[in-house]
C-alpha cells in the first residue's frame, strides 16, 4: 500500500513535467513565430524586402546584405520597434560600394594691388612650386599667399591648359579674379577705359588656347566729362547730336528720344559718364531740344549748368521769343538759359577766315588770316607739335583788324582737329566750325567740352564729327581672318625658300618675311600654328625632323623681326597631307611647303558659379600655304630651288 501511493505521487510528478514541457516549447514556438512575423511584416511595410528574419526563442537575428548603411541601420531601428532593440541580432551586410569620386579640381586667383592670393584643390600631378613662382614674379614686392590644397587623383583634362592660361592672363591683370575649373576659366577685371576693356578681351581671346571655355566680366568705370557738355543742331541738312552726354541709362534714352522726334538719326549715340551738375539733366536736355524743333533752324549747347540757344539767322523774333520764354519757365532750377537771334548779315560781304586743313595721309595746311607774325609761328608750332614737323604746311596772311579773340579761336580749333583722323577747321568772328572723320566714339564730346571750356558757354560754333570703325584704333584692328588673307596677298607675289639641304631660309626670300612680319605686328597676338610639309621621297623619320627645323625656322625669322610669338607652334608633319601627286617633280614641289593654319578659341556661354566662383568662336581653321621646295639630304628628294 505504501508503495503504490509512492508510486502515484511520482506518476503524477512525471506527468505534470511532461504537461509543462509540451507548454513551455509551444509558448515559445509562439512566441518566435509572433516576433518573426511581426518584424518581416514591419520591414516590408518599409519597403526592405531584402531583409531576412530568422526568431531564435526571445532573439530576433537580421540578415541579408543592404544596399548602404543608412538604410541597414534604419532596418534595425525597425525591428527595435516591435521588438526589444536588446533582443535583435545584426548579421546584415552592406552592398560594396564603387570607388569615391575624385574631387573637382578648381582654382581661384586674386590680385590687385596689395598682392596675389590663390586659393583651391589641385592635383599633386600639378607642378605647385612652378605657379607660386610665376605668380612671385609678377607679384614683385607684393605678397603672394598661397592657400593651395592637393589630392592625389589623376589630373582631369584640360586642367593644365586652364591653369597655365589664368597664370599668363593674370601677369597682363594688375586688378582682377581668375577662377579655373578644368578646361573653363572665368576672369573678372577692372579697365581703366572702355578702349582698355576692349582692348583687353581681344588680347585674352586671341591668347586662350582652342580647347579652352573663356569667360569675361571686365568692367570699365564711366569717364569723368568735364564740363558736362551736350550739343544739338539743326540746319538745313536736318537734326544732329554734335556731342551728347548723359548720367544714367535712362538720361540717355529720354534725350536720344527727344532728338529722334525733332528730326534726328536713330542711329545717335550718347555718352553715359560722370559730372552731371543736376539729377534733372535729361529733363532740361529734352526740354531744350523740343524749344530748338520749335524755333526751327539753330543749336542748343549745354555747359554743365549754362544752356546757350542759338537761333538761325532770321528767324521770327515774335515765335523765338515766346519759346525762349517757355524755355526758361519749364526748365529746372540750376539751369540759366542765354538765348541768341543774330541779326542777318548782308551775304554779300564775307567775313574774314583762318582754315585748317587735315589730309587722310596726315598732311596739314594752316591758310587764312592771323593777325600778328607771332601768331602765325606760334600756330605753326602749334600744328607742328599735334601732327609733326614734316607735316605742316602754313600759309597764312596777317590782318591787324580781326577780333582780339582770333588767336584763342585759331589755337582752339587746331586743338579740336587733333581728335580728327581728318577734316578742317574754320574760324571766323562769329564762328568756329570743326568737320572731319575719327576713329574715337568720344571725339564728339571731347570736342564740344573743349570748344565751351574754351570760348565760353554762349559761343557759337559747329561740330560735324563722324566716326569710323575703320579709323578706331582698337576696333578697327584686322580680324585673324583678314591678317591671313593679307598674308595671303603677300605670298601670291614671292614665297619663302630654303637653302638646299638645310632649314635657313634663303635670302631672297627675307623680304617676303618681311612683310608677312608687318602684317602681323599689326594684328597682334592670334593663335597661329606654322606647319613644316616635306615630299615622300627620303626616309620618314628625316622628313620631319627637316619639316619642323623649317617650321622653327620661320618662327625665329618673326621672332627677329619683333613679332609677338608667344600664342604662336611651329610643328613638322613630314611627309602627311600631301597637296599633290609625289610622282610628279610638280607635285613633289607642291608638297614642300610651309602652312599658316589659324586657330581661333571658343568662348564659353554663362554657367553657374562653382563654391570656389563669385566671381570665342570657333573659327573654320583656314590656312595660307607658303609653295616652296624641299631640300634633304641624299635620297630624300632633295633639289636645288
């Protein structure tokens, strides 16, 4: 008895623990199966189907690879929220990534007259110390700080060619900014004139190498134009600006606009400078020029403040007087207005003159009256100092009658004439007239401002001043294209040859250098590749080793002769690109020849300014063959000229 109840209390033992086990395991069967289910449903809710669950009893293991470390952490974070964070377990992987990028390469330069500073990443393949130097020696005393960084990638193309042009562009800028990205640079500078501006972007243009992107910003301040002068005629011929000055865009557009209404070309031009004597310049200008369309036939002048109004000879004196009136109660406060209807004089009795004459070739004939002998020698001195001794011509006879103004009329006028490429002046009493052509836009008022400063507000003279591209100094400078075709012209009568067997340009041919010579000294520093050809006869090799000691040969002659050569090659191509059948004695002397091919830079449209920015054309490549024989050693073709 006792032993069967033992026996029960155990049995009942055994099978309460065989009760519990079978409870334990599938509690925990649940519990993975909840937790699995829960985090795979959560990471596919955010769309990481990638990701594998795996519930091991409490803990939760992730694997699978992600594709970047953001999104694997953020799969954790996921599972953290259904589950304790404690309890998951990372097995997952990141996707291999591709090597970093290399960096983008720039440069910004800055120089004005404290000294230079660049600044940017650069490769380590770039020679550093070769820059620093360069800029040290246009730097002079100045400092040059040097805030360069470098990384060891592989220089991008295009980038030396960018750099070392910032470094030759900078030496010719004493107030600019360079910023230099791999085959684009953008220069930023200051001119001291409109001329200078223009000037300095034919020059950078001309320098940048044809693969380069360039961008200019230089700015030009406005002329100081003392006095503020403004000048408006109208004759017979019709209505004219002999001078026009303006202070603001808008100044200008309202006083060309007021021209145009009383008779004036479109095509007028007015200068936007500094010095106006009141912010209501434009007003009182268009004011005056509607009184003078009134009057009919005269001028008005304006000298800073002072306005004259000149009327024609016979003009109603009831009508002008009225419009003077009107004039003088419309105009804003400043401006005093001197008013003139001068009387008719009999056109029988002509008064007495001096002339001065200026021929195209630079010829000068002073004719007329003068009043004293001292006179007539300080005239002729005068011209002689504006036009040269060689020059002057004068013929001039005395008359003690004249004003005793006339020698600070006759000495005026011969000072005008120095803005004309050519004209004349004349000088009576009562008038001075200056006419002529020039090459400087400004001459109309740099004229006019001398003419008041000089005989006074209320003087009555004429400006018939007409500008010519072709006599601008700076605008009218040769294209590339027309140098070649002069260059052209120049070969048709001689050619260049060689002595036989050797790259030394024959003496009769010097001349013809020397006049290839002067037309490029005129057109300044273009781009020019001078290409050495030889016959196919003789070896390859020495073919065009000859072809480029010719090519040499020529670069040196231009370089003796004072030509700026520094955006100039000399290369030899040998035997490439025949013109001609090397079967033939003909054709073999066809192909030796010296090529000029012109190469014209790009100019890159406006982009978007880099971390490191605040801050043409593409020409057909022509070329002007220079016939001329080839001379090589034994068995290379070579005969005598």
């Amino acid at each position: 008895m006792r032993l069967s109840a033992i026996f029960m209390i155990a049995l009942t033992f055994a099978a309460a623990a065989v009760v519990s086990l079978v409870a334990a395991s599938f509690s925990v069967q649940l519990i993975e199966d909840t937790s699995e289910i829960g985090v795979r449903d959560a990471l596919d809710d955010q769309g990481m189907t990638w990701a594998e669950v795996q519930a091991d009893g409490l803990q939760v293991t992730l694997a699978g690879i992600a594709p970047t470390e953001a999104v694997r952490f953020r799969a954790l974070s996921t599972a953290g929220t259904v589950v304790d964070a404690a309890r998951v377990i990372d097995e997952m992987e990141v996707e291999a990534q591709s090597g970093i990028a290399p960096p983008r390469f720039s440069a910004e330069v800055l120089r004005n007259d404290a000294g230079i500073s660049i600044i940017g990443l650069i490769p380590t393949s770039t020679d550093r110390d070769a820059v620093i130097e360069a800029f040290g020696d246009m730097a002079g005393d100045a400092t040059v700080t040097d805030l360069l960084e470098s990384a060891d990638y592989p220089s991008p193309e295009g980038w030396e060619d960018a750099l070392n042009f910032a470094v030759r562009a900078m030496a010719d800028l004493p107030r600019a900014k360079a910023s230099v990205n791999a085959g684009r640079v953008t220069i930023t500078a200051i001119a001291d004139s409109a001329a200078a501006k223009a000037q300095m972007e034919r020059k950078l243009q001309r320098a940048a190498p044809p693969s380069l992107r360039l961008r200019l910003d230089i700015a030009a301040p406005r002329p100081v134009i003392t006095p503020f002068t403004l000048r408006f005629e109208i004759d017979a011929e019709g209505a004219r600006f002999d001078a026009c000055s303006a202070d603001t865009e808008a100044a200008a557009a309202r006083i060309l606009k007021a021209g145009v209404a009383a008779g004036a070309s479109e095509n007028a031009n007015c200068t936007v400078g500094l010095g106006v004597p009141s912010p209501n310049w434009g007003r009182a200008v268009a004011l005056a020029i509607e009184a003078l369309s009134r009057v009919g036939q005269g001028s008005i002048s304006f000298a800073d403040a002072d306005i004259t109004l000149l009327a024609a000879p016979g003009t109603d004196s009831d009508s002008f007087d009225r419009v003077v009136g009107e004039l003088e109660n419309a105009l804003p406060d400043v401006f005093a207005l001197t008013a003139k209807l001068p009387k008719v004089e009999d056109p029988n009795a002509g008064p007495p003159e001096f002339t001065a004459t200026l021929s195209p070739e630079g010829q000068v004939q002073l004719r007329g009256r003068l009043t004293t002998e001292g006179l007539r020698d300080l005239a002729d001195s005068y011209a002689k100092s504006h036009f040269g001794s060689s020059n002057v011509y004068t013929a001039a006879r005395l008359d003690e009658t004249l004003p005793a103004d006339w020698a600070t009329r006759v000495l005026t006028g011969l000072e005008a004439m120095a803005s004309l490429a050519n004209g004349s002046v004349t000088v009576t009493p009562d008038r001075l007239e200056v006419t002529g052509n020039t090459g400087k836009k400004e001459a109309n008022t740099t004229v006019a401002s001398l003419l008041a400063d000089k005989l006074g507000e209320s003087a009555d003279y004429s400006i018939d001043i007409t500008y010519q591209e072709k006599l601008d100094p700076i605008a009218g400078l040769p294209t590339p294209e027309e140098c070649e075709a002069e260059i052209g012209e120049i070969l048709t009568i001689g050619k260049i040859t060689f002595e036989p067997g050797n790259a030394t340009i024959d003496a009769s041919a010097l001349g013809t250098m020397d006049d290839i010579a002067e037309v490029l000294k005129r057109c300044g520093d273009i781009p020019l590749e001078i290409q050495g050809y030889t016959d196919s006869q003789g070896r390859e090799t020495m073919n065009l080793s000859l072809s480029q000691s010719r090519a040499e040969s020529v670069l040196n002659e231009l370089r003796a002769r004072r030509v700026l050569t520094s955006s100039f090659l000399a290369k030899g191509y040998g035997e490439e690109n025949p013109i001609a059948d090397n079967q033939t004695e003909e054709g073999r002397e066809a192909n030796r020849r010296i090529e000029f091919r012109l190469i014209q830079a790009q100019t890159d449209a406006p982009e978007d300014e880099t971390a490191l920015e605040t801050a043409e054309e593409t020409g057909d490549t022509t070329a002007e063959e220079i016939g001329e024989p080839d001379e090589t050693e034994e068995g290379s073709g070579d005969e005598q000229n």
